[in-house]
C-alpha cells in the first residue's frame, strides 16, 4: 500500500470518528482510495481496510 492510500485512509478514518464526515462521504472517500471494503471491530478497537491487491490497513481507536 502507498503513502498516498495510506494517508486517505488515515484521514477519513480520523474525520468518521470525529463525527465531522457523514457515512456517505466515508464510502465516497474509501472508494476514491481504492479500497475494496472494510471491517470495524468494536470490541476489539479495530478497523482493518482492504486494497484489491491483497494489502490492507489496521488502525486502531479507543472502543466505546
């Protein structure tokens, strides 16, 4: 994954979990990313984004 893809996804990521960007605009932002789909794991305080080519992200953030 590039930095590039990596930032956009930080970024949205960040802005969804402030509450500044609504879902639409998440699935918009991920999409123009390149992301395949993505999973949250609220129990866990993960969220893992995957790229069509195999690669994917974990971010971690503080569980509800």
């Amino acid at each position: 994954m590039n930095a590039t893809t990596l930032a956009a996804i930080q970024s949205t990521f960040e802005a969804s979990n402030q509450g500044t960007i609504h879902f639409g605009q998440v699935i918009g932002q991920l999409v123009s990313a390149g992301v395949e789909s993505y999973h949250v794991d609220y129990r866990s305080g993960c969220a893992t984004y995957y790229l069509p080519d195999g690669s994917t992200a974990d971010l971690n953030f503080e569980r509800p």
